[in-house]
C-alpha cells in the first residue's frame, strides 16, 4: 500500500460536504455570533470607548472591550514555542498594531453582530509608530537564534579573503516583500461551554498547541479544554497557533454561558494573523574561472513586531547548500510597528532561496557558464558548515534529470536572443533543498471486535491528505484493505503530536503509526501462538505474515477478527510514537534535507513586458513517497505559490497607519487557473533511512523552495532584465526590454 497513487479516503465527504470544519458544527444548537472590532490606528491608546450604542442594537447579548474583559494568563517566555503560550486580547488601552482588536460584539445572528460592531465608537491618542521598513532598517538587531532555534550567525573559514581573492564576484542586493498564507477556510471558531469545560472547534495544525494556549490564556486546567478540528480548510502556517478570535470567543462563551462562534472576515486576516516579514537580503558569492566558489556570504535583514520577536530563518538553507570554504551568514531583525512575523510556507527557504538561486544564475552569466553546470561544480561531500555527512542528497540526479528532461540544451545561452512573434522567451533554472523536521508524535492503533483497525491521534489534515496516508501505512503494517482501516484525527482526547505543520506531519504521523501496528502484530502474535484454539496455536511468530485481513505461517492461518474476538481491549491496541529530533542521534549525526530542481519557461511581450509562465518542471528527491499522488499535489501546489512570489504576491504598507493597503484578494494578487500552465512534477524513487523508519521525508515545502527563482531567472534570460526587487512586475521589466525595430 505504501507508495500508491490511492485517492483521497476523505475525498468523498468533501465533495459532497459532509466533512464538517470548524465553523460548521451545530451539535451545541443555536449559537450565538460574535463581530471583531479592530483599532484604525497604527500606534497610539485608547482615549475612550463608548459601546452603548452597540449595546443597545436588535440581539446585542455582549460588547467586550478591555474594560470589562477577564482577566488573562500572560505569554510566558520560558515556554520555547509561541504556539503553546498564552495569546492574552483587549488587555488595556495601547495599541501596537493596525487592527489589533478593540472589542467584541457577540449577538444572536451574524447580521446583528456584524451591524453592532459599527456602532462601537473608539477615540485614540496617536502614538508615533514605525511603519516604514526602509527609514528603519538601520535600528536593526541581532536576535539570540532564529527560527526552529537555529543559529542567528554563521562562520566558517575566512570570508573576507575569501571574497576578496575570487576571480570573479557577485555582490547585490534582493528585497522580498510582505507575504501571507490566505488559506481558503478563514480562522474560524465555535466554542461550545460544557460545565466548567469548554468544546473549543476551531480551524488550527497543532491540537497540543491549540489547548495549552487556550487553557494558559483563561488560566484553566488543559483538560477542561477539548479541541475538535477534524477538518482543516488549509494552514500553510498561519493556524499553527490559534488566534484573537478562538480566545474572544472562549471568554464569551464562558461568560455568557452559551455557545458563541467567531469568525475573521478576510480583511481582518490581513491584520490579525501575521504575515511573512519583508526582507532585503544581500548576497555574495566569490568563484574561480572554473566555477567554484571560494567565498559564500548572505546576510539578511527583515521586519519584527517589537513585543512578539519572529526570527525568519531565512539565510539558514544557505548553510547546506553549495560547498564553499569561506563563508558568512547572518540575520537581523528591525522593530517595526507592525503585526508579528510568523511561519509562511517553507518559512526561510522560500525567501531566502529566492535571494540565493536568483544570484547563482548572475554567477553563472559572469562565468558565462551553464547553470545547472555550475551548481554541479559546487556540490559539496558533506555538509559544509556541521561538517558532518549527508543523509542522502540526491541534488545532482535532480539537475540533470530535470535538464533532460526540460529539454535544457535548447536554452538560448545569451539573454533576449529568442523571439516568437510579439514574445521574448527565456530559460531559467534553480536547485531545491529544505531541511527535514521531526518532532514528537503518537498513534494509537486498536482492532475492533470484527477486525477494523482504528487510528486515533491528535493529528491534522490540513488538506494534504493525512487520512490517506495513515490509512495506507496501517493497512500495510497490518495487512488490511484499505476499507478495513477507519482514521480519527484532529481530537485533543486522542494521543498528542506536533500537528501539521513544517512538513513534518506526514512522516512523524505514519511513523508512530508504523510503530505501533509492529506492536500491535506482538501482541497478537503471542496471544494467538499461544492459545490452543487458534490455528496458530505453537507457531513460530517469526514466520508469520499478515495480509488480506488474516495471519498466516506457514500452512495455518486465521483471520484478525477472530484472533480479536477472543482477546481483551488491552492485548488489541497499542501506541507507537516518535521522538523530537534534537533526541535522536542521526539529526546531530548527519544533515538531513529534501532536494529538488526547477526549471520554467517564460514569454514577455516585447512592447508591454507582460510576462507569462509557459511552463514549469520539478524533479524532486524525498526519501519513500507515502503516496504518488498526494506527494505530487503537494510539491505542485508549492510550485505554483513560488511562480506567485515570483511574479504577484505583494502585500503593500500605508506608511501613515501601518494599515496594509491591499487587504483583500482582489488586490493582493495570486496565481489562479489563467496564470498556470502546464506544471509537471516527478518525483525520483528514494529511501532515506536515516531520517525515519519508514524512509519518508516531507514534501509539503520543498516544492515552493527555488521554485520562484527558476522563474526570475527566465524572465532574465528572455529579455536581459534582472529585477532583484520582488515580485517582477510590468513596471520593473518594462524600461529595461530591448529596444524593438517599428
């Protein structure tokens, strides 16, 4: 079962609505709706507040400002992740950000919530606030690490000679912008009160994460929170923790003593989740006339909340990729009064990788070389920085299969040489790598009465097909079809993992679950080699197979649901679970990545310089693929969002109020059926055994990394325009096109 192209076993509750997200659930009756109000200031205090207005509108049960609002359990710091701290709201009248929450409506229909949340009249002493990354860039700060806990600096040899002695070099700048995940299901949640407990369904990727902060914030035990997310509408990030409006309308509900749900509008997702910081990032790279680098330098600077400190990793990736033996990293953080930065898919990779391969193709245009030749010159043998062996890198077999494949050898050597009517059309390529994580996870696995297998964890699918794969790894390791196995996912009473979330869930998950079918096998290996009624009875276990719902040895066999029929619960079910990879010896034994290689084409008018994707081709190495198909929309659906950071994704700053202009989909833009064409993804057969049991490796990310890169550096082979500031628009590509003859 494992490695098959199975369809999605969720596929048909989701077509036909049946599967239920977060603000859908109606098991606690008629709910009440709750409205956010949210400051129209940038920096500054509430002068005053007056609600009687709203308090006094058709259906109005509450209007919660910070002055009446419970008191709350502060973030504490000593918690190492933000996503398990408390996320305290309106608790007093400063302001740090537009749109921070001022108050919340709670009403009998959405309609009236909505209408009342009007009527809230604020008044506000502006404060000076910092909104403008360019005029402050200069208070910029090193952190103490960034993110994932990765070092904020690196060093190795000596950079400065290094550099200073290459015969050739590349030093330049690159700007990303603002970006954010907009995942289809809006953050949503329904809070039901129970007693003295509360039924919290809400849209998050770490169940743990979601109650421990939820259960900080009100100052109550974690097991009187339950969390219900069987479905997620996607994450991509931004449900990692939970939000303003799952603690808004927890107090609620407990104060009010009736189920409340809460729900962001779309305009309010760009102010209150946090987004992916701006960065500029400066890069260079030193080389011989053969193409290999001597010196290898990137250095980031990017945006920070002043109170909520998000370190984007985004030189790390650096440090794995080219083999140099001079080289410098560093990050650098400038307070900006702005919401937090917080993890955007492939968090550090995606950006920085953007920066890193849009400057290795400038290496290869001075060396007048081919770059996927230079990347294959500068493949190192182990890890450069850690000094330690690789796990298992397939980068090379990635280039030159993509290259074959993309049909490379036809790429115009010199930039704006290739003309089909009225288009320019370029050639552009990147490598791929991003880190593989792994984190604690546990599974439950236990055997009803008639032979089902059942798998409880507190994992989520977050659309990337979760239930698919524990589905087919449970099937596999118990011999089952595939109907024969029923996953319950997304419940805070099921065993605890890390959740959905830097591509780490499919193999933590599939691991524990692994581990804990060859348990269950033991158990009733023993019970039936040891039970005189059974066929199996004086057997040897260590010739036993299971398949097609039954254990077989030799000549006698016995199907499961009879083994299980005469066992107790106990000597039927068991755990597996996996480890946080900081207390597994191959992590500080080996460095251990996903690898991939892009390559795009490209057309740009030659009067307008619209651009236009022709196509796009990944070749990508993860280890054993868990399934063919859900493994391949993953690391397109990657690609597509790096050609959108590529080419639209830009979210814009009213340097006046910290407000972001373009705060809905129809201005901040990104890719949709017309922009795409056609993406092929192939995927090299792999088995990492250093990374997990199985051999699997997350894809979720990789597809993104490198990916908006290959589609810059087409747009610089067809006209011989090189944008460094992203995204590459019209009015970037437009003074620099050759000049056409009438």
């Amino acid at each position: 079962m494992i490695g098959q192209a199975v369809n999605r076993v969720d596929g048909p509750l989701k077509v036909t609505g049946r599967a239920t997200y977060a603000y859908e659930y109606w098991e606690a009756g008629q709910p009440l709706y709750g409205s956010i109000v949210g400051a129209t200031i940038g920096k500054g205090r509430i002068s005053g507040i007056d609600t009687g207005s709203a308090e006094r509108a058709p259906g109005v049960t509450m209007v919660m400002t910070h002055h009446n609002a419970p008191e709350q359990g502060p973030r504490d710091e000593s918690i190492p992740l933000e996503y398990w701290r408390a996320q305290p709201v309106l608790t007093g009248p400063d302001i740090h950000h537009y749109g921070e929450p001022v108050a919340l409506v709670v009403a009998e229909t959405f309609e009236q919530a909505r209408a009342a949340a009007d009527l809230v009249e604020v008044e506000y002493r502006l404060g000076r606030g910092r909104f403008a990354f360019d005029e402050h860039e200069g208070e910029a700060y090193a952190p103490k690490e960034t993110n994932a806990g990765l070092p904020t600096d690196t060093a190795v040899g000596d950079f400065d000679a290094g550099f200073g002695s290459a015969s050739v070099r590349v030093d330049e700048r690159y700007t990303t912008p603002y970006e954010f995940s907009m995942p289809m299901e809006p953050h949503a949640c329904l809070v039901e009160p129970r007693g003295e407990d509360l039924v919290v369904y809400v849209s998050c990727q770490i169940v743990d994460a979601a109650q421990a902060s939820i259960a900080a914030t009100l100052r109550i035990d974690p097991s009187l929170v339950h969390v219900v997310t069987p479905f997620v509408g996607g994450g991509f990030g931004s449900k990692l923790g939970i939000h303003s409006e799952t603690i808004l309308a927890a107090l609620a509900a407990r104060d009010l003593r009736r189920p409340v749900k809460v729900a962001m509008t779309r305009q309010q997702i760009f102010q209150l989740i946090g987004m992916r910081p701006t960065s500029r990032q400066r890069v260079r790279l030193g080389a011989g006339r053969d193409g290999r680098l001597t010196a290898l330098a990137h250095d980031v600077t990017m945006h920070t909340n002043p109170d909520l400190e998000y370190a984007e990793q985004t030189a790390a990736t650096t440090r794995s990729l080219y083999a140099a033996p001079h080289r410098l990293t560093s990050h650098r953080l400038t307070p900006l009064d702005l919401p937090r930065g917080t993890d955007v898919r492939a968090p550090g990779e995606a950006p920085g990788m953007l920066a890193v391969e849009s400057a290795m193709d400038e290496l290869a245009d001075a060396l007048e070389m081919d770059p996927v030749e230079l990347r294959i010159r500068n493949e190192p043998t182990v890890d450069p920085e850690r000094d330690v062996p690789y796990s298992d890198r397939h980068l090379v077999d990635c280039l030159r299969e993509g290259a074959r494949r993309f049909g490379w050898d036809r790429r115009s050597v010199t930039p704006a040489s290739r003309r089909e009517g009225r288009w320019w059309i370029g050639y552009g390529m990147s490598a791929a790598i991003r880190g593989h994580f792994q984190g604690p996870a546990a599974v439950r696995v236990r055997l009803t009465a008639d032979g089902t297998a059942v798998v409880e964890t507190d994992m989520t699918d977050i659309g990337t097909g979760t239930y698919t794969v524990l589905t087919q790894v449970t099937a596999d390791g118990l011999g089952l079809p595939a109907d024969r196995v029923r996953i319950e996912l997304g419940r805070s009473d099921f065993p605890t993992s890390w959740g959905s979330g830097g591509s780490w869930g499919a193999a933590n998950s599939t691991t524990a679950a692994h581990r804990a079918c060859l348990t269950l096998r033991e158990k009733l290996l023993a019970a039936a080699s040891g039970d005189t009624r059974s066929p199996l009875y004086g057997r040897d276990p260590a010739d036993a197979v299971f398949a097609d719902g039954g254990v077989r040895v030799g000549d006698a066999s016995e199907p499961l649901s009879e083994i299980t029929a005469r066992i107790p619960q106990e000597g039927r079910e068991a755990e597996g679970r996996t480890l946080f990879m900081g207390d597994d010896p191959n992590y500080s034994a080996y460095s251990i990545h996903t690898y991939g290689a892009h390559f795009a084409e490209v057309g740009v008018d030659v009067d307008t310089a619209e651009i236009r994707l022709r196509r796009m081709l990944g070749v990508f190495s993860v280890g054993r693929v868990l399934n063919a198909k859900t493994a391949r929309s993953q690391l397109m659906g990657g690609m597509i969002w790096g050609a959108g950071a590529a080419l639209e994704e830009e979210a814009v700053v009213d340097p006046r109020s910290g407000a972001f202009v373009n705060r809905d989909l129809a201005q901040y833009l990104v890719p949709v059926h017309a922009d795409i064409p056609e993406v092929e993804v192939v995927v090299l057969d792999g088995y990492d055994d250093k990374a997990n049991v199985l051999g699997a490796k997350g894809v979720g990310e990789l597809g993104i990394c490198g990916s908006g890169a290959s589609v810059a550096n087409a747009v610089f082979n067809a006209t011989g325009v090189r944008v460094r500031d992203f995204p590459i628009t019209i009015e970037k590509v437009l003074p620099g096109l050759p000049l056409m003859d009438a």
